[in-house]
C-alpha cells in the first residue's frame, strides 16, 4: 500500500493546554484538535525542524497558532479561550469559508519552506490534510477525537488522533477506501478506549486495512517519536532579545511609564520582568 499512519494520545498535553489558557469546552475541543493535529506532524520533521501552524477564521475562533517540534514538543495560542459564550453555531466560530492555513518549516530560525492555503472545510484538521494534499502533494487525512471531563482537575477524558498520507507510488484508489474508513465510527471508537497504545495502532491498521495484523504478507514497520508534551521554548533572554526590537525610545518610554515592566509569553502564560538593566538604559 506505501502509506504512512501515525496514532497520537495527548491528552494529557491538551489538559495542560486548558489550565495555562483557561479554555471553555468549546474552546478546549478545538484546540485540543489544533494541538493533535500539530502532535500528527511531529514525525514528518527531524532533527531540530519544526512547524509552525496557523488556522485563520473569520468567526469568532480568529485565529489558533501551534508550533510543534521533532521530538513531539508542543506548544500554541487560542487567541479566543471563551467561543462558549459568544458562538452558537459552527458558523458562529469559523465564519464564512473565506479562512486561511498557513504551515512554515524551519530549523534554528531559518525557514526552510513554507505555504499557504484556504481553509473552507471549516474544521481544523480537515484544513491541515487539505494543505498537505495541495500544497504538498502529499494525499492526507487526518481524525481527531477529544472528549471533556467535568473534573476540572482533569479536564480532559481522552484525545486521540490519527494521520494517514499517501505515500509515492501508493495505490489512490485504495487510499480512498481508508480515507474513508478513518472517519468510521469504529475508528473514533477505538481511538476512544484505554489500551496500550501499540495494541490500539494495531486494531485500528485491522480495521483500515482488513488484514490480521502484523502478517498477511504484508511489510509494517513503525517507530517511537517521542513523548507528546506541551512544552514552551520561551525564556527571560529570548523576550529580553524581542523587546530589543522595539527600539532605545520605546524602551525608554516604557520604563518612564513602569520601573519594572512584566511581559507575559503567550504561549505559556510565563510572566517575566525586566529592569532598565537589561538594556544598559
């Protein structure tokens, strides 16, 4: 068949998520999809690559950024945590189907390639196997399941997601067929449950591909790419370095205004403060 599958479970990086950013349900199911989605790509980088995802929508969701790394580090900004008391309907949160996706690849801050796409299917992972397959050329669909739990010490119950791309030489009519059988509610079922995670991968290849698996004839190999984790990259230095960027005379006036102004970093809600120090004013 030639056809990559990668299986993620991150639910507790999503539970994360929501006590940094304080997401209400609806919130939290979106971008716990947002951070599965960026979770499903982290095995197509390498070495110290990563992406960056935007999603940009009309409605009331805005916009959602995720950055992902190699080694499944992720992080990322629901620039709208509350949509529950705003949005009540799926028109509501995305808007008109006049939205954008754009996905960069880069390595140490060097961008190594980059695209963007429109996202009218009104649903983030559906938008990100959109632009793989046009952008890249690379034939991708991808699920995402997240359920809510009422504890709010475990806000999450489950989030579970699966990717498949079609690979060169991969029969696209075949592909089609388990395109198709990703949505199943079989598969949503099974990415559902509690079980080993390599056991889970096993039953749902059983159902996609019809064949007892591992055998039949047919050649599987799979590796490990690292723990999902939310993880920010942010530090006291990197923002001092940012804020250096605004210039000697809006630095000045700044501190005119505070002594010892507090920047927070978005994506991890880490409060850093600075003093006149920091850049020999």
């Amino acid at each position: 068949m030639n056809i990559r599958f990668v299986m993620a479970e991150i639910g507790l990086t999503v539970a994360a998520s929501v006590k940094i950013h304080d997401t209400d349900p609806v919130s939290t199911l979106i971008f716990g999809e947002a951070l599965l989605t960026g979770a499903l790509c982290s095995p197509l980088l390498e070495g110290e690559e990563r992406y960056t995802f935007r999603w940009e929508y009309s409605g009331y969701l805005k916009r959602i950024l995720v950055d992902v790394d190699a080694r499944g580090k992720l992080r990322g900004i629901p620039y709208e945590p509350h949509l529950m008391e705003k949005a009540v309907s799926e028109i509501d949160i995305y808007g008109a189907l006049d939205g954008e996706m754009s996905v960069v690849k880069s390595c140490n801050g060097k961008i190594l390639n980059s695209g963007i796409t429109k996202s009218t299917l009104l649903d983030i992972s559906d938008d990100t196997g959109f632009f793989f397959s046009t952008s890249d050329q690379v034939e991708t669909e991808i699920e995402c399941v997240v359920s809510l739990n009422p504890d709010p010490e475990q806000p999450i119950d489950y989030a579970a997601g699966m990717m498949l791309q079609a690979m060169p030489d991969c029969d696209l009519e075949a592909f089609a067929a388990l395109r198709n059988e990703l949505h199943s509610a079989n598969v949503k079922r099974l990415l559902s449950q509690v079980m080993p995670s390599e056991k889970k991968l096993w039953k749902i290849l059983e159902i996609l591909t019809g064949m007892t698996l591992p055998g039949d004839g047919q050649q599987i190999t799979y590796e490990f790419s690292g723990e999902p984790e939310y993880k920010c990259t942010c530090s006291h230095e990197k923002l001092r370095m940012s804020l250096k960027t605004l210039g000697m005379d809006e630095l000045k006036s700044i501190f005119n205004e505070n002594e010892c102004p507090e920047v927070k970093c978005e994506f991890c809600n880490t409060a850093y403060k600075f003093t006149r120090e920091d850049f020999d004013l």
